[in-house]
C-alpha cells in the first residue's frame, strides 16, 4: 500500500505536461498512473504537479564584513519550503589555516541542526586557497562538486589564479561556478564617481557596467577553455552576458548560465528612490535597464539559460540604512527565496514567455542535473517525493509580512503574482501545507553534490 497518492494533477516534467496520479512510499516516488490508492490522498484536481524546486545559489547566515545575512538554515529553509523549494546549494569558505574538508565540517553543523529542507555546498576557491587546489579530489568524494571563483570582492582572483584554479577543477571533473564581474574597472568607476559626490545608489549599476559583466564573462569563459573546464556563470543579469555565452557556445566552449528572479522582475530605478528604500534593491550584479530585463526574458525562451537560482542574501531594513553616505557601503544582496517558483511562473509560464515545462526545466530540472543532485528535480519513479502541488490560478499579492523570509521587506513587495505553491512535500513528508509550514528543525539532510554518474 502506498502512503500517499497525488491525485487527478497535471504532472508537469522537464519536457511534458500529463494528468495522473503520483504514488508515494517511504519518501520515495514508486508509482506513476491511473486511480492510484493509498492510505492519504491528496486531491490536485486542477492543480499542477511540479518537482520540488531546487535552488543553487543562497546565502544562509553567511558573514559578509560586518554583518551576517538574515535567514539562517531554519528561517530560510521554511521560506525555500513555503515557496515550493525543497533542495538548496549555500556555500563554504575556507580560513586560510582550514582545510576544505575542515571548513564544510564547520558549516554543515550548522545547517544539520536547522534546515528543514536538504542542502548540498559549493566550496569556494579564494587567493588564500591555491595551496589547497591539491584537496579538490578529497573534497569531491566527501560530497562538493562544485566550486566558487569570484572575478570581483576581495576574494577574486586575477586571471592566472584563475586558470590555475579552473585546471585544478577541470582535471577533477568538478563543476566551477562564477562571479563575474570586471573588479578593477569597478573599483576605478566606483573611485571615480565618489570623488565626483556620485554617492546614491542610482550610482550601483553605473559603476558597474553590462559591458564589463560581459567581458569578465567571455573572459572567464576563454580561460576555462584554455585550462580544459567547463564553467557555469553565475546570476547573469543583462543580453550583453546572453551574448558572450552564446557566443562561446557555438565555438565549443563548454558553458552554462544562471539568472536570477531580481534580474527578471526588477530594474535600476528603484535605486532611484529616496533615502534607505534606494539601498535595499543594492545587490551585485546590479539591477539593469526594463529593456535588459525584457531581453533576459527572450533568451529564457529561447533556451539560453540552464538555471533560475535566487542569490539569496538578504540583510534587514537598518543593516541596508546604517551607511548611506556612499552606495558601496550598503551591504548587497536581496531574498528572493520564497518568491522564485512563484513568480517565475507568474511572469514566465502565465505571461507565456516560457511553457510550464520550460519553468520546471530552469526552476527544478536541470539545477539538479546540472549539480548532479541525482534524486531530485523530476517527478519520476525511484526519485525522493520532493513534489510541488501548485495553484496556476492562485493571485496573490507579495506582503513582506505574510512570508517565512525574516528580513522584513522584499523587493517584490505589492506585486500581484498568478500562481502559488498549496502543497511542498519533502521526501514524501508535508512541510508546506495551504499556509502552514510544518516538520521538524533540523529534518534536512546534506545532498552530495557531484553525482553526475
Ligand atoms: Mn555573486
Ligand atoms: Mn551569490
């Protein structure tokens, strides 16, 4: 006997939509088909039946200067949960005395003992850590397959320490992961426009131009190429970017492309507004031009891009007001956990830019794949029940204060948004339930990343 049955769903995949029911036992997906029985069953007549989403780019408490990033592993987890995600990638940095294996210790004990929904890592690759390039097999077989260079911040590495790292990556078959940003052209925007009293936000994505977000791309790209890696650019956020990638594409070049939903949805004039509510849309890569972002949707139809991942990173209303005397001392990043599945739908699938399995492809699909997350991202028999029962016709209005996110504001606040999670099940346990998030802290569990056989 089955546990639980999804019953009368529209089962959206990767690559179909089809109605039937979904058969769950031991948190596991074991049937798929007609009139399927169990002991509880869960009516999604008229529903959609989508994988749990899964998201690899989030900030949880993550140190950044001063401050930490708002939503620790359980605050954030029941955000990711209420909005339809149930598998997350954060991140693990290294001291320069700690060994990878050491520091991903460190942070998956805190993440076991909070998250709610299952978690893997990247292990990010700083100028401090090129003496540790020789531990990149150890730590792929302890479960990171993926690895963060940053091109901008003080980790960044010039264009050497990138090719030594990308080569010590590639040779892994490890999956390196990019910021990609031209940091000295920054830097001298950035001087020049403070001496100049340019210090308001409106000045962010001016110091920090698409043309330069494109060549640290092509560049990071061609030096993958030379090095024999492949390379997956992080939260791109203008055509120029579109460009160089697809551009590399067609020549050979083994790359993949992330966006985010703030790329999407949201443009540089909300720097524009007066005093702290110009500071908390500040996040890196900037927000861009509404014809850049019109033309990002383009490309998503198209099929350029493998991933819609979040950069989740949200700081609070008075850790984004405490300096405001120059744009780049407010802290970056924005949430966005909860709102992607929703609102890539919204404004993807029922504005018809993108078909619902297109949605379930960039949100679900291919970060699992991508990632090697092996058991999750499709609705398919042997897979973990991650399962999303989904309201197509569900409007709703964006209220920081009705969301699990704790940050207490979202920049998507007073968009009306078609289409909500009713259900997110994890491992065949509901956590989201009609506005109710529920299972224990701590329940996650850590996903090897890297699976890829
Ligand atoms: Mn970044
Ligand atoms: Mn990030």
């Amino acid at each position: 006997m089955l546990d639980l049955v999804i019953k009368n769903g529209k089962i959206v995949s990767s690559t179909s939509v089809f109605e039937g029911d979904v058969g769950v036992k031991d948190g596991k997906i074991t049937a798929l088909g007609q009139d399927l029985r169990a002991e509880k069953t869960i009516d999604a007549s008229g529903k959609l039946v989508t994988p749990g989403a899964v998201d690899t780019h989030v900030h949880l408490e993550m140190p950044i200067g001063s401050y930490v990033s708002r939503d620790d592993f359980y605050t954030g987890t029941r955000a990711a949960a209420a909005g339809g995600t149930t598998s997350i990638i954060d991140f693990v940095e290294s001291t320069p005395d700690q060994s990878f294996s050491d520091a991903l210790r460190e942070r998956r004990t805190l993440a076991e003992a909070r998250s709610l929904i299952d978690y893997g890592f990247h292990m990010t690759i700083g100028p401090e850590d090129l003496d540790k390039l020789d531990q990149i097999p150890g730590i792929m077989k302890e479960g990171c397959g993926s690895f963060k260079l940053y091109m901008a911040y003080g980790l960044h590495l010039d264009d050497a320490q990138l090719y030594k790292a990308l080569s010590a990556v590639g040779a892994s078959g490890g999956l390196p992961v990019i910021h990609a940003e031209n940091w000295d052209i920054i830097c001298s925007l950035v001087e020049e426009n403070l001496a100049k009293g340019n210090s308001t936000p409106h000045w962010h994505p001016r110091s920090r131009p698409e043309v330069f977000e494109a060549e640290a791309a092509g560049r990071v790209i061609r030096i993958a190429g030379l090095a024999g890696s492949r390379v997956h650019i992080f939260h791109v956020s203008c055509p120029q970017v579109v460009e160089e990638i697809s551009r590399a594409r067609a020549k050979g070049y083994g790359v993949t492309g992330e966006t985010c939903p703030q790329y999407l949805l949201l443009t540089q004039d909300l720097y524009d507004r007066e005093g702290v509510e110009g500071a908390l849309p500040v996040c890196s890569p900037p927000l861009r031009s509404d014809n850049s972002r019109r033309e990002l949707w383009q490309a998503l139809g198209s099929g350029l891009f493998n991933t819609i991942s979040t950069d989740h990173c949200p700081f609070c209303r008075e850790e984004k007001g405490a300096d405001l005397s120059a744009f780049n001392r407010i802290p970056g990043g924005v949430p966005s956990m909860e709102v992607r599945f929703s609102a890539i739908y919204s404004e993807g699938v029922a504005k018809e830019l993108i078909s619902p399995s297109e949605w379930v492809r960039l949100c679900c699909s291919e970060p699992a794949s991508l990632f090697g997350l092996k058991n999750k991202g499709e609705i398919a028999i042997g897979r973990d029940a991650d399962i999303v029962v989904f309201d197509p016709e569900a409007e709703w209005t964006v209220k920081a204060e009705d969301l699990q996110e704790t940050a207490g504001w979202s920049p998507y606040e007073g968009m009306v948004l078609k289409g909500r999670p009713e259900y997110t099940l994890s491992r065949g346990e509901i956590l989201y339930n009609r506005g109710e998030v529920s299972g224990e802290k701590g329940r996650g569990e850590f996903l090897k990343t890297g699976d890829w056989g």
